[in-house]
C-alpha cells in the first residue's frame, strides 16, 4: 500500500487539498454526463460490496476447481484440519457442484478432496422442484435440525435473477411478522403475561398505523388472547405488546439475544441481520407489530433462530459439511455439534410452542396446511410455525415469509421458507413449507 506522501502527490489525489479559486471551483463541477455515470456506477458499487464475502469465495473456490480439472500446472496444497466456519465456508462454495454418490450429496473441493453435506437429498430435491415448477421469482429456503444445527437443505431458486441465487442465503432481508417472535419472547420473560393472557386492542388484524390501536376505555375494544393473536399475526396486540409490556430498553436487550446488529456467525460469509433502536413510542409500536422496515435478517440467521426456539433455547452453529477429505485423502473436518448460545429459557420456548401452534390450526397458515373439507394434510404432526409478508424493493416485490418446526414436542426439523412475488403471485412460502414439511415426513 502507498504511503500518504504518494497518495498526495501531483498525479495522485491529495486528502489536504489547498483552497480552490473560483475557477477552479468550476472545473470540479461535473458534468451532467458524468452525473448520470454516477447514478449507475455508485449503486452497482454499493450491491457489489454488499455481495463481495460470498461472491468471492465462490468466484475464488469456482477459479481453483475448474483449474485441478484442467490440469494447470499450480496445484492447491492439500487441506489440513479445518473449523466448523470454514467448513462452512467450503461447503457454501461447492454446494452448486454437489452430486448424489449413493445417498449422500458429495462435492470436489479446490485440493482434490471430497466434501460430504449435512443435506437431505430428497428434501432438497423436493424443495428445488416446487421453485421451479411454480416458477417463483425469488425463493430462498433453509432447514436445519434443531439439536445439532446441521443443514438438512439449502436451496435458491429465481426465474427472474438466477445470479440472486448464490447470495440469497446471506442476504438480509425485511423480517415482516417473524419478528413477532422476539416480541413475545422479551415479554413472557418479563413474566408479566402468558400465552393465555387476553389483550384488548383496536383496529384490524393487519392494521399497519399505531394511531388507531390504543384501546378506548368508554368504548368496545377488540381483544383476543396472545396465542390467537400470534396465529393471526395481529399487528395491534403486538405493537402494544412491544410498548406497553416489554419497553424500548429490553426490547433491545432481546434484540442483541438474538443475534442481531452484530457478527453472530464468526465466519459463515453472512450479512449481520439488523434492528436499529427505535426512535419513538410508534417506532417501537412498528417494531413490534414486525412492520418495521429496516428490521432484516437473512434466511440462515432466521433459520438459527426458529432452530433455537425448537431447541429448548439453544442456537446451534450452523453445519453444512458432515466430512471433508483433502486431496490425499485424510479426514480433515467432522461435524461436531456446538452451542452458538442461550437465547431462551426452556420455558419461554414451551409457552412459545403454544402460542406458535395455533399459526396452523387457526391462523394464517390454515388453509395450506387442511384441505379443501378443513381436513388436516399432515394430520398426526404438531407443527409451530409463524408467517411474515411485507413489501420490499431489494429484490423488489412482496415478500411472504414461513417459519415452522416439528414435531412441536420433540423438534426434529426447523425451516425458513421466503418467496419473494411480483406482479403476479406464484406462491405463498406456507405452501412451500407445506410441502417442504410433507417430503421429510412421508
């Protein structure tokens, strides 16, 4: 790297630039042409940085297969033993290389070796094929089971953007009504209510203005209990919640519980999901409700985190990779499962399994989940699961989120489902879950 004196000198830009006369001035304005080049180079500059941790690593680990298959004559020095994060890593990069051997999805990695996934062939296969057939614009889905954080699927899909899909995994995105979750989490650990605690409320269920929930004293309030009002995803029982309950302070201590505004996975290439500090009581009302915009997580940090509902209150480490062999044929990495961290006490996760099985029973997600008589499709499986949508502009579209695990007793899958429509709608990502949840079941 230049020192400062190079950097300042006379072809190079200088950081103490003396006072410029006014025709100088006037030769630093731009020109509209080059304004406009701005007006395209800045943003692409911006998306780029953005995608750069992952984009990388695959560009790079893409460059070293191809060149051990063309037998250039630079060889990869052979892997020596690896951690869960750069397995991780490893295994995010090869994933579009993976190939069924037996009932396993292998992958050659850059030395030579071989990388054996934590994936469920099937699940993933089954998953893949809904996204294409429904050709969904944008879809993103990651299953995870709950005990050990292994990755049971990972898939992308978009018939819009296929360049998306590599970075649609470590992407942030709204979090819409998921948040929820966190909502409910702060306020049963305040052991001020419970599941059953009934709630008055004004407004409709998908009311997005806090100027008409406050409750009128003289008048006939709406009031369902907060189990019901998850199912339903009622944005005024838990807007309120988040104000009149559980407050801005620990609204934000639990926000940072759950891993937000913070590199929670120490080398996973996956942008920090966010949660700035609301700045008013209907900042924080919006919160909530899961209506607050600037609130994003990506599919793998939501998957961690329903993972850890499921699990009695631990996040686990994310595992992609259950064997890696380098070149020489040496075991390298085994998965060993490791505690992330303690999100929740094991009975604020028991309460929260009540409260998120009513979202199949009789909430949003009722009718995917029973046929057309109100039949349940999988009807010996308790499912907890909570739904999202919002509008969103990166991509742009609206955005339909699932979150599930089960069985609800004994967890032994977790999974995020996000679709992303258009103009036209495809399907919703409870549909997706569905049938996500119906192939590891059958």
């Amino acid at each position: 790297m230049r020192d400062f004196k190079h950097i300042s000198g006379k072809s190079g830009f200088s950081f103490f630039r003396k006072k410029e006369s006014a025709n100088n001035y006037r030769k630093l304005i731009e020109t509209p042409q080059k304004q406009r080049r701005l007006k395209i180079i800045l943003p692409a500059l911006a998306a780029l940085l953005v995608a750069y941790p992952l984009g990388s690593l695959l560009f790079s680990t893409r460059n070293a297969v191809s060149s051990v298959k063309k037998g250039q004559p630079e060889r990869i020095r052979p892997y020596s033993d690896l951690q869960s994060g750069e397995s991780f890593q490893l295994a995010v990069a090869a994933l579009q290389n993976a190939r069924l051997t037996g009932e396993r999805l292998q992958a050659p990695i850059p030395d030579g070796g071989t990388l054996t996934f934590s994936i469920d062939p099937e699940l993933q296969q089954r998953v893949l094929s809904v996204m294409e057939k429904q050709k969904v614009p944008y879809g993103v889905f990651v299953a995870v089971e709950p005990k050990t954080g292994r990755i049971l699927a990972m898939v992308s899909h978009s018939s819009v953007d296929p360049s998306w899909e590599p970075r649609s995994f470590s992407s942030i995105y709204p979090m819409a009504s998921l948040f929820k979750i966190v909502t409910a989490s702060a306020a049963l650990e305040q052991k001020k209510i419970t599941p059953d605690t009934v709630f008055p409320f004004r407004g409709s269920y998908c009311s997005e203005n806090p100027r008409y929930w406050s409750v009128n004293p003289r008048g006939r309030n709406n009031q369902l209990n907060l189990s019901m009002a998850m199912g339903k995803s009622v944005n005024p029982v838990y807007g309120r919640l988040a104000s009149d309950v559980v407050g801005r302070d620990a609204m934000m201590a639990y926000v940072d519980k759950f891993g937000f505004n913070r590199l929670l996975f120490p080398n996973p290439p996956v942008v920090p999901s966010t949660a700035p500090a609301p700045q008013n009581d209907t900042e924080l009302k919006l919160m909530g409700a899961g209506l607050g915009r600037e609130v994003k997580i990506s599919p793998v940090h939501a998957a961690a985190i329903i993972s850890a509902v499921a699990n009695e209150g631990v996040m686990m480490n994310p595992l992609l990779a259950d064997e890696i062999r380098n070149g020489k044929g040496k075991t390298v990495f085994i998965s060993n499962p490791q505690p992330l961290c303690k999100v929740l006490e094991t009975e604020t996760t028991r309460q929260l399994m009540k409260m998120l099985s009513t979202t199949v029973k009789s909430g949003t997600s009722r009718r995917v989940f029973h046929d057309r008589r109100g039949r349940a499709k999988l009807a010996s499986l308790q499912i907890a699961a909570k739904t999202g949508s919002i509008n969103g502009k990166d991509p742009e579209g609206h955005y339909s989120w699932f979150a599930a695990y089960a069985p609800a007793d004994d967890p032994q899958i977790a999974l995020v489902a996000l679709v992303i429509n258009q103009a036209k709608w495809k399907i919703k990502a409870s549909y997706l879950g569905e049938q996500a949840l119906e192939a590891y079941f059958r």
